[in-house]
C-alpha cells in the first residue's frame, strides 16, 4: 500500500484518550507527511508521551496491564490513519512490522547488553543484509558509538544511550520513526549534535519522523512542521518559520 | 578425590535441576513454580513409553521432551498469560498446577519404587581411582553442552535475542517488534524442556517417585535465588556452592542433611546479600 495522495503518512483524526476520568488527549487531529520531520511541543502533562503511546501501541499494553491488576480504565475514541489503514487497535509489534517504531522516552535501553547486542536486538526485523547496510548507517551517523560497541549500555553516558536508542530504532527499519523527547536531559553541545543527527536521517532515508519535546529550542529550525499542545489540546500548529515567529511561541521557548 | 568428583556431579546435576527455572524467570520473568512438576511427568512419560509402548530409549527420550515442551506452551498460553505481571498470582497458579500434576501422578499409581528408568550405560570407569558410572559422566557433558547451546541461542540467534531484550525492558522490545507472549510462551516451554531433559539425565540414578518433584522445585528455588534471580552465571556458581556443601556434609555429618543445607545456604545468603550472588537488581540504574 502506498500513502494516500495527500502526502500524509500518518493522520490522527479527532483523537480523545482518557485514563479513567481524567482526560489526556482532547480531541486533537496531526497530520505527518511523509519524509518530513514534525515536531510536537508541549509542557509537562500537555499529553506528548499519550500521543506518542498511542500511535506506537503501547498503549494497548498499558490498558492490559492495567486491566489485569484491576487499574485505570484506559479508553480511547478517534481515527489513527498510517497509508490509509486504521491501525488504532493493532498491537505494538504489529505496528513495528508495518514500520512504525518507537525510540522511547529516557531511551529504555537494553542496559546489561552491550552497544551491539542493543542495536542487534533493534535488527529483530531486519532481514541480514538490511540489518549489515543499517548497522553500518548508524555508525557513520554516530561514529562515537563504533568504539564503544562492546560496553554495555548501562555505562554509556547520556549522550550515547541516545545515540544508541536511535540506532536501535533505525535498525528495526522504520518508515515512522517516532522520537519520544530525545533530547531529554542531554548537555546543550549534545543537544544540537542529536538535532542535526536528525535532520541527516530525514535527509539521507525516507524515514518520516515524528518527534516530540518539551525543551523546543534547538529543534525548531530542524522540523518541517510542528504543533504545540496544552492540556491535551492543540493550541498552535504551523511551519517551522511560522512557529518561530509567532509572538507566543518567542515567549513560551525562546524566553524573549 | 572422591569428594571431588562427587561434588562435581552433584553440582552439575543442581545445575541441570535449576537451569530451567532460572531461564523461564530470567527472560521473562515467569516464576514456574510447576518446575519440579515438569521434571517428573517427563520421566514419567519417558517410563510409559519405554515399557508400555515398547518404544527405544532414545525415540522414548526425544518423544516425552517434544511433549512436555508443548505442556509448558499450553502451561502459559492458557494460564499463566492470565496472571501475567502479577507475581504473586504467577506464582500461586504455577504451584498449583504444579501440585495438580504431582499428586494426580500419585493418585494415578505413582507410588513406591516400581517406576525406575534404566541408565544410558550400565558400566563404569575409574577416574583417579573413584569408580563413576559412564552415566555420571554423560549428564555432566550433556550438562557442559546445553550450557554452551543456551549461551549461543541466547547471544547468537535473533529468537533468543528477543527474549534477553524482553526480559530487560518489555516496552522498547514491544515496539521493535518482538511479541512479548510469544516470547514468553517459548521461554516457558523452553524451561519445560530443560526441566524434562533433566529429569530424563538424573531420574535414572534413583527412583521416579512424586516426593523428587518437590525437593526439585526447592533445589531450583535455592540456586536461583542464591545465584541471584534470573542470572545464569549465578545460577551456576551456586550450583557448585551448593552442590560442594551439599557434598561435603553428607560426607562428614549424615546423608539427609542435604536439604538442609540448601535451604541454609538460601538464608545465609539473602542475610548478606539480598539480591544474590550475581543479582544485579537496581544496580544499573539509568543515568539521567
């Protein structure tokens, strides 16, 4: 199946996700057009990371588990649209097989494994030579990780545990490489490495990324088109240069 | 020297005892507490099919490991999934069922010494002057060559693979597309089958009797939990811990102080080390 002839790769048309009574997502619809970088920007609790679980499934996780222990109530009503296709109840590695894939927030590395074994284990997919053209891909997008492929994960530093989430990610050949805040708790210098590690991938592959952030800065000028959340809601949506003009925009992230 | 050779054996066969169990726990963390269960009906379906189906040994050995590899895939697709991320409900329905095994293979006639399974090999050699019977010898290779053969599948292949990473964070192996109960189930028959294996290697030794399955499940629990929950390489030195002790003081003291010891060496250990020897819960922590 090819992506409908508006462009889009992934559509989320009316989403509402509610964990038992409290409302995470209100009504939101994004549109990801496919090969472009989209950024969705938003505080803490402005629903990024439901968003995130939602398009990549593991949502269905969460309400299972839930349902097992006797927890939260998770429901969720709207439209989840990947090439045309609902996919709103496949499960999370149903989607991955269809090229959605999740680098996730704090990276989740596979942290008593070794750099390697991490990025093999991303490869579950991948058939050999896929696997051999992308593991070589991700060295040359970080060659730092080449000489560290023997430490276990768990010793790398910030930095390189997301590098190496984002490796891993790229080695379960995604078509929607989704980002759950990738530059959370990284050094400023590392910051802007990993923004334009982002932007190469966009422009060497035809991976279509969907990142989300709360600390917007040094992404804005990297992404095709973003939009803002609050409370679960979109406030704003708009080009990158839109964004960055736009007056509340300047006040929120750029502190000015 | 005696003590030597025999501590080894006897380490081995602990290893060989609790390998499954660590395995299930390790990679999926299923507690199997049917483990000593499974080992015993697999000697049990091995004797069926040795003397009432006149099958050959090897035919009967391979057959009753195919079987009970499927027991423990159904062992998890229809109950344990149920329970799946609930501990303690993991543990009461495996025990149960576990129990449920046991005592229908007692009330089926399990009873007594009548059910003996016969030796690979019936002769013996002199290692430095201790007889051991060439059987010994096979379950400690058959040992060394499973553990090579789990380490390989376990860092080589893409199956096993997905189980260490299922077994580290489900939720970034879920969207790398590695089905968790698929994964769960193989790791659950796969314990299965090293229980079953290790039935079939050590039940000739003695007698196939209802009482060993408990004392099994302990011994696993004991290993695991001294080696530290889910780490092999704990799981096979406290083997050779136990095992040595075990040894040692059915040498020394009396025969049946080797459960004891066991269950000694359980509480010393979670005194001065409550994660286990290799138990690595907690210390990797994620730098952020």
């Amino acid at each position: 199946m090819s992506s409908p002839d508006n462009g889009f790769l992934l559509e989320i048309k009316n989403l509402i996700v509610f964990y038992e009574n409290a409302i995470a997502i209100n009504n939101v619809s994004l549109n990801f057009r496919e090969g472009q970088i989209t950024g969705v920007f938003g505080a803490n609790s402005a629903g990024k990371s439901s968003l995130m679980h939602t398009v990549s499934g593991i949502i269905l996780d969460m309400k299972e588990k839930e349902k097992r222990k006797g927890g939260e109530r998770i429901t969720w009503y709207g439209e989840i649209k990947y090439r045309g296709e609902d996919i709103l109840n496949l499960k999370p590695s149903e989607r991955a097989k269809k090229g959605i894939v999740l680098c996730p927030e704090r990276r989740q590395l596979f942290s008593e494994s070794s750099a390697l074994e991490n990025l093999k284990i991303g490869g579950y997919l991948a058939d050999k030579t896929q696997g051999k053209k992308t593991l070589d891909y991700v060295f040359s997008l970080f060659p730092e990780l080449q000489k560290l492929k023997y430490r276990e994960a768990g010793f790398l530093s910030g930095g390189e545990q997301q590098m190496l989430a984002i490796g891993r990610a790229l080695m379960a050949q995604p078509k929607l490489l989704l980002l759950d805040e990738p530059l959370l708790g990284l050094a400023p210098s590392v910051e802007s490495r990993l923004a334009q590690a982002i932007k190469q991938i966009r422009n060497e592959t035809k991976i279509t990324i969907a990142l989300s952030e709360q600390y917007a800065r040094p992404l804005f000028p990297v992404i095709d088109y973003g939009y803002v959340l609050e409370n679960g809601g979109i406030v704003l949506e708009g080009s990158s240069r839109e964004l960055m003009d736009n007056p509340d925009v300047i006040g929120a992230y750029f502190g000015m | 020297m005696e003590l030597v050779i025999y501590g080894i054996i006897n380490s081995v066969s602990l290893i060989l005892m609790s390998i499954g169990f660590a395995l299930a726990y390790g990679v999926s963390r299923v507690p199997n507490f049917a483990h000593g269960a499974l080992f015993i009906l697999t000697g049990y379906i091995t004797w069926i099919f040795l003397y009432q189906a006149g099958l050959p040994y090897a035919l009967a050995v391979i057959l009753s490991l195919i079987i009970i590899a499927l027991i423990g895939a159904a062992l998890y697709q229809l109950i344990l999934i149920r329970v799946r991320g609930m501990p303690i409900s993991e543990i009461i329905a495996s025990f149960g069922v576990g129990l449920a095994i046991l005592e229908l293979l007692r009330w089926a006639g399990l009873r007594g010494m009548t059910y003996m399974l016969p030796p690979f090999m019936k002769e013996s050699l002199n290692i430095a002057g201790v007889p051991v019977s060439y059987h010994r010898v096979i379950i400690v290779g058959a040992a060394m060559i499973m553990l090579f053969f789990l380490w390989y599948f376990t860092h080589y292949t893409k199956p096993g693979l997905a189980l260490r990473a299922i077994a580290q964070n489900e939720r970034a192996a879920l969207v790398l597309g590695i089905d968790s109960d698929r994964a769960a189930t193989v790791a659950v028959s796969l314990g299965a089958v090293l229980a079953g294996l290790a039935g079939v290697l050590l039940l000739p030794l003695g007698n196939i009797v209802v009482e060993m399955g408990y004392e099994v499940l302990v011994f696993a629990i004991a290993v695991s939990v001294c080696g530290g929950l889910g780490s092999w390489k704990g799981a096979v030195v406290a083997s050779f811990l136990i095992g040595f002790a075990q040894i040692i003081t059915v040498t020394y003291l009396a025969s049946h102080y080797h459960f004891v010891v066991a269950l000694l060496i359980i509480i010393i250990v979670l005194i001065t080390k409550p994660s286990g020897l290799y138990g690595r819960q907690k210390e990797l922590e994620e730098r952020v």
